[in-house]
C-alpha cells in the first residue's frame, strides 16, 4: 500500500482544478436512463470514476475514458443488479436504483452500509421511490425496486439533517421517466444536483427549479443521448484554498467557478485571507494572512459551508490565534481526523458534533493513518504545514476523489512523494 511523506513548504504558482467527482457520478448514473450514446467531458481520473464505470459495465454499457472524456455507447440490456463488491466501496453507486426502476422497471442495488464517517442511512431514496409507485424490498443487504410503471407524485425529501443529495438525484432520475408530474419539496440545492439536472434537460427531460429546494419534473416517455461538460470540483478548490491558508502561501486558482465557493470565500476572508477573483481569467488569488484568526464553522447543506471542507479548514484553525469552534450539522462523527491532528501537537477537542479548537503556533510532522477521503486531505495539508516529516499511511482513499494530487501539490513546490511502504 502506498504512502505519503510529507514535509514544511511554502507553496506557490498556478493550480487547476478537475472536473467535479460529486457532479459525475450520478450524472453518470443517469446514462441509464437512455439507449442512445451519451459523451461527457472533463470527467476526472479517479478510483470512484473506474468504480462507476465497472457499475455501468456490469449493466450491459459499454464505455471508453480517454482523456478525460467518458463515452458511454448505446447498448440495450435488461440488467438490473449492482453488486455489493462494488457499492460498498462507494456509495454513490447507490444512485443507480432510480434509473434503473425507472428504465429497466426493475432494480437490485446492494445497500451501501456503514461508514467511517458515520450512520448513512438511505431512508429517504427509498421513501421517494415508494411515492413514485415502486414496490421495494430490502433483503440479504440489498434493495431491490420494481415498478411496471411509476407514477409522479408529490415527495418530501428533508431528513433530520437536511436535504440529501444522492436522494434528490436518485428521485429526479426516477422521475423523468415516470408518467405525469412530480414535485419535489426539500430538494438538495448542491450545484452537482443543478448540474445533474441540466444534463437530463440536455437528454430531453423536463424539469424546472434547479438550484432550489423545489422541482418540477414533468415525465417523458424516453430520453436521448447527449453531449455535457462536468463543472469544476468545489472541494478540490476549497482544499487548496485550506492548504494555501495553512502553509501560509499565495497561490492561485485557475479552472473552479467562484459562484460555488462563496461560503468557503467568507470563512477564509474570516480567518483574515485575501482573496481576489480575476473576472475575465476567473482566476482565484488567495492571499493568505500571516496570523490566522480563529473562526466558527458550522458546516450545512448548500450554499452552507460544506461538510466535505470541515477536516481541511480545520488543520487551518489548529494553527489560528484563538480558539475556534466547529459545529458538523450533517455527519455529527466526522470527526476521524481530530486523533491524528492532535498527534501532530494540535489542541482539539471533541464532544458530539462540536469541536473546540485551540489554536496553536505551530504542528509537528508524525506517522499518520487516513481514515477517510476528506480527512486524508486534511493530513496532506497538516503535514505540508507542519515541522519535520510526516508519513501518511492508507492514502488509497485520497485516490478516490483527488486527481493528481501529488503531481498538482509538487508543481505549487510541495514536498510530498509517494513511496511503496
Ligand atoms: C453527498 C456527497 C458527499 C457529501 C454529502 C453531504 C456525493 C457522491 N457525495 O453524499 O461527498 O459529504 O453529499 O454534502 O455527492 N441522510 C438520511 N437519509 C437518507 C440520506 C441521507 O438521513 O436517505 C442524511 C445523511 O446521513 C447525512 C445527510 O442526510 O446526515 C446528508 O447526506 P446526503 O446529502 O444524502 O449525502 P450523500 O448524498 O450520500
């Protein structure tokens, strides 16, 4: 298994963020809704991607990924099963059930289960398709839904801790195809479900209020192919916006859309950065303050700060003047990283969803495990601010969700290589 060893640097230059992981996915699940030949470009090279892919595969589509664009050739299968060896390694896979009812009238998707980050339970996907008309069945750990025909429906899709996003994409791929209206109250406003939903227009489907809680989708009878564009990773920006604070390094940005990072914008001008947004280059300068203040971070659905930046930003704050304090609204235990910063000489304390950070001079290099695909971000960046070494060990799940990250780290001057442990 590879690792990381990570050492002090001061950062500096250009970086270009990849396509969004969180935007392909499920608009990659969304292919099965048509026989016709669908070309998706700026696509990422990334562990959850080839996973997707093998999900699709085993689905009868047939697909070529070359440079960054994803073909996924019409072929027409009846198959209806995602196995549990796949899904339990990602459980975005889990957005292939309303697709699949949808089109294929039947499908069989192993639940995704537990996960190091918390409970996720898939309650809501499942309520939405019983509104739609399915008849689900859960059994040997998986989710089977049939449907000769769904109907559209009215469905409330808030949970305990807000709208979901996989939830929201699963029940607008459902309905696209089902006959009649849906309303959809509580949806989840993530610019990955707005750009979900501008592909399946782009595929003839009718559906309005994108970007709001509340959609209309009006069902069609078959949808085409087509041509679309993934947006830029948010979270790939905002992580090296973390690192740029946390090194204390002016870089720049190039390739992400500022409109989707304005709470991540407001909590870094906070903590006292500077930033500056070219409007022709949409280039993002983050011009880091020499003292970092101390800030609270509550993370919440969009346009809330996101959950997926909580680790990162707070290695920042573990280097802030102050105590900080950060409140996760939406996975109450995603706290994994809090153990290992602390190994580092931070001061952080964790009680429930809450931690209280005290914010120290500086962290010190360590032998690190990651145990999540955010936190192990969050470790890159502690160990590029840190004193000494540190050796990140099981960065298998970095793989999942950041491409190149050594290759783009090492271009800005980080000192980080790879080693086979
Ligand atoms: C997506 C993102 C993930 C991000 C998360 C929250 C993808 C591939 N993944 O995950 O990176 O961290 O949004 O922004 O896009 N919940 C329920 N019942 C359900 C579904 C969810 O209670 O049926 C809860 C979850 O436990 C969590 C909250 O709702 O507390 C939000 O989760 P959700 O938005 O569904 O996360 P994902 O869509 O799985």
């Amino acid at each position: 298994m590879d690792k990381f060893l990570v050492s002090k640097s001061n950062l500096s230059g250009r970086v270009r963020v990849s396509g969004s992981k969180n935007a392909s996915l499920p608009i990659m699940a969304a292919t099965l809704l048509t026989d016709e030949k669908c070309i998706i470009k700026n696509v990422p090279c990334l562990k959850d991607i080839n996973t997707m892919i093998k999900i699709l595969e085993i689905l009868g589509k047939k697909i070529i990924f070359e440079k960054n664009t994803l073909t996924v050739e019409a072929k027409k299968s009846k198959k209806y099963v995602a196995p549990y060896q796949l899904v339990k390694t990602m459980r975005a896979s889990f957005c292939c059930l309303g697709p699949l009812v949808a089109k294929r009238k039947k499908a069989k998707v192993a639940l995704p289960g537990g996960c190091v980050i918390g409970p996720r339970p898939v309650d809501l996907h499942i309520k939405g398709l019983i509104s739609l008309g399915a008849d689900i069945l859960v059994e040997d750990g998986y989710c089977l839904a049939e449907a000769k025909k769904l109907k559209g429906s009215h469905v409330y899709l808030g949970g305990p801790f807000g709208s979901s996003v996989l939830a929201t994409a699963n029940i607008i791929m459902a309905a696209v195809l089902a006959e009649g209206t849906t309303v959809v109250e509580h949806a989840a406003c993530e610019p990955e479900v707005a750009s979900l939903i501008l592909f399946l227009r782009k595929m003839g489907a009718d559906i309005e209020g994108e970007n709001t809680p509340l959609l209309r989708i009006k069902g069609k009878k078959t949808l085409r192919g087509c041509e679309f564009e993934i947006i830029p990773d948010r979270i790939e920006a905002g992580t090296f916006i973390a690192a740029s604070l946390a090194t204390h390094s002016h870089i720049n940005i190039e390739g992400a859309e500022p409109g989707h990072l304005t709470s991540v914008f407001e909590v870094a001008r906070k903590m006292g950065a500077k930033i500056k947004i070219d409007k022709n280059s949409r280039i993002i300068q983050i011009n880091p303050p020499k003292k970092i203040k101390a800030v609270n971070i509550t993370t919440l659905p969009y346009p809330g700060f996101p959950t997926d930046l909580q680790a990162q930003f707070m290695v920042c704050l573990a280097k802030a003047s102050g105590m900080s304090l950060i409140t996760e609204k939406i996975y109450p235990d995603r706290f994994m990283h809090v153990a290992e910063l602390n190994r580092m000489g931070a001061t952080v304390q964790r009680t429930g969803p809450y931690s209280v950070i005290e914010g120290k001079k500086g962290l010190k290099g360590a032998e690190l495990m990651a145990s999540d695909l955010r936190a192990s971000a969050a470790l890159v960046i502690a160990g590029l601010a840190a004193s000494g070494k540190s050796r990140i060990a099981r960065i298998y799940h970095i793989d999942r969700g950041y491409e190149g990250i050594e290759k783009k780290l090492k271009k800005l001057g980080a000192n980080i290589e790879r080693v086979k442990a």
